[in-house]
C-alpha cells in the first residue's frame, strides 16, 4: 500500500504520535488547543526550561514544537484555532527576550 493511500484510509499520522510524545519536551495536555496565547507561550516556555532532553536552546525547542503542531496542523486549524498560536510565537518571543516579529 502506498503512502498516499495510507493516509486516505485513515492510517495513524505520525506528527499526532511526534505531539503527544515528543522526545524533547513533556508538554501539558492539550495546550495546542487552548485559546489563550500567554497559557500556551507561558507552558511551552516551562516545558523547554525544564528539559533535560532537548538538543537546541529552550527558545528553538519551544519554537520549533509549536511551528511543529502548527505546520503538521495546517489546513485542518481554523482561523479561529491558528490566531493564538501565531500570537503564541510572539508571546513566545518575548518572554525569551527576543525581537517580536
């Protein structure tokens, strides 16, 4: 069976696997669908502080898992889900000390 043809019967998708159990950082359950940008940028922020296991700084582990989600997310977010996560990188940003985009 090709690749394409997994993914139309509903094969298990291995970015959802990557999410729940990312070998970098042990993030709080369901902060992806939270509404709120400071909780999510907050909760990322302690998860890559935290870990022991990451291989980047705690400001590209946090980023990257969010762009992650986001990217792996895509067409099936809302306008309505994919606004708190964009404001989440800057929230993101700031707490780090980092130039808001």
């Amino acid at each position: 069976m090709t690749t394409k043809a997994k993914a139309k019967t509903g094969a298990k998708k291995w970015s959802a696997k990557v999410t729940r159990e990312s070998d970098a950082l042990d993030l709080e359950k369901d902060i992806f669908k939270s509404k709120d940008p400071d909780k999510i940028a907050e909760s990322l922020k302690h998860s890559a502080d935290e870990s022991h296991k990451r291989k980047t700084s705690p400001f590209q582990s946090a980023m990257s898992m969010l762009n992650f989600y986001e990217n792996r997310a895509g067409k099936n977010l809302s306008k309505c889900q994919k606004a708190p996560l964009e404001k989440a990188k800057n929230k993101l940003r700031k707490l780090y000390g980092r130039e808001e985009k």
